[in-house]
C-alpha cells in the first residue's frame, strides 16, 4: 500500500480495536466491505448441511454422487469465473461497483435457490451465488486494504478472514435452526439474501477507493477521503506517495495486464507468492472440512442428520475463533511464521485424521445373518443375498456394488455388536429406526467417532489463523497499484480452480480408494505447501508497496523464518521501519 515508511512495535492489535473510537470511518469502512466475506462465507458453508436434506427431498440427488458433489462445486465454478471477471472490473469500474454487482449476484442466486423445484433450479442459483463469491473474495479484501493505514492493514483486511469463517459458522448456526422447519433447505440457502441486501445498501453510501479514484484521475475525492483515514501529516505523506507512484506508473510503457505484468521480474516473483499461496490453500484440503463436515462427521460413525450438524457447529466456531488469533499476530509475528506454524499443525491433524479413518474402515461391525433374518427377505442387500455374506462387515456393506445398500446396526447401547446389510430406501430407514436402531449409508458405527472430532478441531485450530487469513493478505498488498487488479483477479482465480478440483473430487475419492487415503493425499500436499511457504513466499508486514517491491527484486532465498528480517536494504540488520526476509 503506498505510503510512508510505518514504525511497528508490535501494538498494532491494540490500535486496531482503539481505531474505533479515535476513527470509527476507516472502522466502517471495513466491516461494510466485509460483509462481502461473510456471504462468502456463508454460501460456501451452507451446503454442507442443506445437503443432507437435499438428498431427503431430490432422490436423484440422494442416489448420485456427482450430482451432490455438481451442487457443491457448481458455486466454486461460478467462482472461478466471478474472481476472473472481479480482477477486470475493479480496474475498469471501480472496487465499489464490483461490490455492489456481487451484492446483486449473491441476492438473485439465493432466491432462485430457496424456490427451486429440482436439481436443475440449484445448480443455477448455486452458479449466480459463485459468481457473487469469486467477484467478493478478492474485491473485498482489496477495498479494505487500500483505505487502511499500512501500520494496522494486515489486521484490517483479517476482519475479512474473521467474516467469512464467521459466515461459514452462521451458515452452520442456520442450518441447525432450520433442521425441523418446513422447508429445511429452502430457508438454509434464501437467508443469504438478506447480508446481500444489508450490503447493497451501506455500500451505496460509502465512498470507492481512493487509490483507485487518484489513478483515474479524480485526485480531489481521493485526498478528501485520504484526509478522513489519517492524521493530517501522515495523509500528507500518503498523498505525496501517491503522487509519485501514480506519476511513475504514468511514465512507464508498462502496461497494466495480466501479460505484462509476467514479464515483469518482480511482480513475476510476487505472482509466484501470491497464487502459489492461494492454490496451496486449497490443496491442504480446508474445503473438504468446509464444505463436506456433516458428510465426514458421518463417515465418522454419527448417524444422525442433527447430530452431524450440531458437531460440525465446533469445526465451524473454531475456524472464526483462528481468524480473530489471527487478526492479533498477523501485524506482530508476519506472515511467514504465521504460515509455518499452521501448515505444521495442519499436517499433524491430517496424520492424526488418516490414522483414525483408517481404524474405522479396518474395525467396522460385522453383518450378520441372524441381525439380517429380524427384516423382511425382500429389504436384504442383493450383494449378500446373492453371495456368501458370512465375512461381511459394515464398510464392505455400504461399499457393495450391485445396489446401493446400509447399515442398520444393533438394538440397544452397543453400535459394534453385529448388524443387518440391508437395501438403502426410505422404507427401510423407517423400518430400522422403528427396531431403535441407528441407520447408517456414509459411515460405520465406530469407537474412534470422537478421536475424528477432534482430528478434525485440531485441523481448524491450526488452518484459520495461517493458512486461512494469510494469502488474501498477502495479495492484497504484495502487488504494485498498476497490476493490482489483474493480479489480484488471477490469484483468486487460482484459488477456485483449486477449490473445485477438491469440491469436485473429495466424494469420489473417499469413494474410491478411502477416506484414510484420501486425507493422507492432503497431508503430503501440506508438506509441499510448507516447502513453498518457506522458499517462495516473501514477509511483508508493515511494508509500504514501494519496500515490498524493492524486496522482491533481490533472489534470496530464507528458510531460518523465526529469524529477524532484513531491512529492504539487504544490509542483514534488523529494521524498525521496514522488514522483507525473502
């Protein structure tokens, strides 16, 4: 962000929250553009439960598994093409004005979805919805950086992060409430219509960037609102910062796209940073939890639709807890050391979550024939009818290919003792649940549920304050003014093609091979994200633009990332004013 060279002695948490009462604009500011990242949060979040119902009323839906994972992923698509169209948009009409058109998406798809009378109707609202998501996730966190003060930004765009984890356990929140409404799923995806409307209208009175007013040559708005942000001297500093580098961007032949900005060393450099970080995110699998965590507490051993949901609500509350971690370290530990801790807890969870999968799968209760004879010849899965089913357990049940089959385990308090393999329909649900017991079509009975449940806690602790917050941060003010938008809109771009090849492939995965094996995939992706973060990924807390650019020409490579940073000088001391290890 241009500006002034900031000292930083740590106290940025304590500005942040005092920001309020000496400036509450820049305060509004941000948490008005926020809002974009709660519906962001929100709209990823709500499928995972409003699927499980879906399922209930769409049969075509409950019987297919692409067709659950289409749904889910439909928004990541839209996505894709929302943050590519963002990136052009906020340059060519402003960050406001994409605001807004993604306020507009997010409020149409929410209410082509809650009237939806097919699978049809969902995966269009779910496409308008991603739209809004894509053009947001990277519009938001810029609007907030460029009317933040350097010294505190990295805390003000993590309100961003701490808004969409805080959607995503709204979005769980609003699930549970509607569990026993009329209506369930309907009400689940329609509410997101309303922070859409809330948004639409605060950003109508709110002003547009004021580096992307200066760069188009309406320099008068831009130092009145710059005037409103800072103290008097120190928007002095920033107008005279501005003025060098609009001046600078004025003379050069460069031109401000996505191609130019590749032939271009540095922003190379920072482009290799910035989407790296964004595809890495999503390749450590959070969207699998996110998107699937009722689904996976299921395949934990939980039955039962609420119960799953309610679980789900402690994943989900612990991811907004590690964005407000988050928003207290980013400004005084950075963000290099922010990363390497988290993938580091992030790859002993997934180690701890494939161990524990495992024992499941190899420890699932038997089906025997005596549990079978209590139900009806006919409701008997076909696969055992037809074979000898003698060494049948559980998974093997759940897994049989002639039909879809489940597992109606055994009366009384143990779940482990020997259960029936039965065909999957309603009736037969019905007719198990009336013998009191659990009926079971994702996952087995298992006395590790609980270890999964904490597995997958210990996951969210440590991805939300690093690996969740950071890489929006750091491409929101690791780009140059001229190639912030392209850039920008190509790392978020990034971001959801990587999110739909999850979205799309985690329940055909844990289909296909396991769900142990497929959370170990995740886990060695971590270990190559953790390699990245410490030799590509530049430190830029508290820098200026300006620093952050000079540092990136230098091609030095710094995997000590607890020690002290250079000075963007490369003298190898420690600066009070500027820190880039690189």
């Amino acid at each position: 962000m241009e500006g002034g060279v900031h000292e930083f002695d740590g106290s940025t948490f304590k500005e942040c929250f005092s920001l309020s009462w000496r400036n509450p604009y820049v305060l509004r500011l941000a948490f008005s553009a926020g809002i974009g990242g709660l519906l962001f949060g929100y709209d990823t979040g709500v499928i995972s439960g409003a699927l499980l119902y879906i399922r209930d009323d769409f049969r075509s839906v409950d019987r297919n598994t692409w067709l659950q994972e289409l749904i889910v992923s439909m928004a990541v698509a839209g996505a894709i093409i929302g943050a590519a169209v963002g990136g052009w948009s906020t340059d060519r009409f402003g960050r406001r004005a994409s605001i807004l058109a993604a306020d507009s998406l997010f409020f149409a798809g929410a209410a082509v979805m809650a009237s939806a009378t097919g699978p049809a109707q969902l995966v269009v609202g779910r496409a308008l919805v991603g739209l809004g998501v894509g053009m947001a996730s990277m519009t938001s966190p810029l609007y907030i950086s460029e009317a933040s003060p350097a010294r505190i930004r990295g805390a003000l765009v993590s309100t961003n992060g701490f808004l969409i984890t805080g959607g995503q356990f709204l979005a769980y929140l609003i699930n549970l409430a509607f569990t026993k409404a009329p209506g369930t799923w309907r009400w689940m995806l329609g509410v997101a219509a309303l922070p859409a409307l809330l948004q639409f209208v605060l950003m109508l009175f709110l002003p547009e960037s004021p580096r992307w007013l200066y760069r188009k040559g309406r320099a008068e708005e831009a130092e009145a609102i710059l005037r409103r942000i800072y103290t008097a001297e120190e928007a002095e500093r920033e107008i005279e910062e501005l003025k060098e580098s609009v001046a600078a961007e004025a003379s050069s032949e460069t031109k401000a796209s996505l191609a130019a900005a590749v032939r271009t060393a540095t922003v190379r450099r920072a482009l290799v940073a910035g989407v790296g970080l964004q595809v890495f995110q999503q390749l450590v699998g959070i969207n699998t939890v996110m998107y699937y965590s009722p689904t996976i507490v299921q395949l934990a051993g939980f039955a039962s639709n609420q119960t799953a949901l309610a679980l789900s609500l402690v994943t989900s509350g612990l991811n907004a807890l590690g964005s407000v971690v988050s928003i207290y370290f980013i400004d005084r530990t950075g963000r290099r050391k922010l990363l390497v801790i988290s993938l580091a807890g992030v790859i002993l969870s997934l180690a701890v979550l494939t161990a524990v999968f495992h024992e499941t799968a190899s420890h699932s209760p038997p089906v025997s024939a005596a549990a079978t004879a209590q139900f009806d010849a006919s409701l008997t899965c076909p696969a055992v009818a037809g074979g000898d089913g003698s060494f049948w357990d559980c998974t093997r049940c759940l897994k049989a290919k002639s039909t879809e089959c489940g597992f109606c385990a055994a009366a009384g308090g143990d779940k482990l003792l020997p259960g029936a393999c039965l065909v999957s329909n309603t009736t037969v649900r019905d007719a198990c649940a009336g013998e009191g017991r659990q009926w079971y079509t994702r996952g087995c009975p298992s006395s590790f549920g609980w270890v999964a449940l904490v597995g997958l806690a210990l996951y969210i602790i440590f991805f939300s304050p690093g690996m969740g917050t950071v890489p929006w941060i750091v491409n929101s003010e690791i780009y140059p003014l001229r190639h912030r938008g392209a850039c920008g809109g190509a790392a978020a771009t990034a971001n959801w093609v990587a999110n739909l090849s999850v979205a799309q492939s985690f329940l055909s995965l844990t289909e296909a091979i396991g769900t142990s094996w497929t959370f170990l995939i995740f886990g060695g992706l971590s270990v190559a994200a953790l390699a990245f973060v410490l030799v590509c990924v530049p430190e830029t807390k508290g820098l200026p633009i300006e620093e952050v650019e000079k540092m990136l020409e230098r091609r030095e490579i710094r995997l000590r990332f607890w020690a002290p940073p250079r000075d963007a000088s490369g003298d190898g001391k420690e600066s009070g004013k500027s820190a880039a290890g690189v």
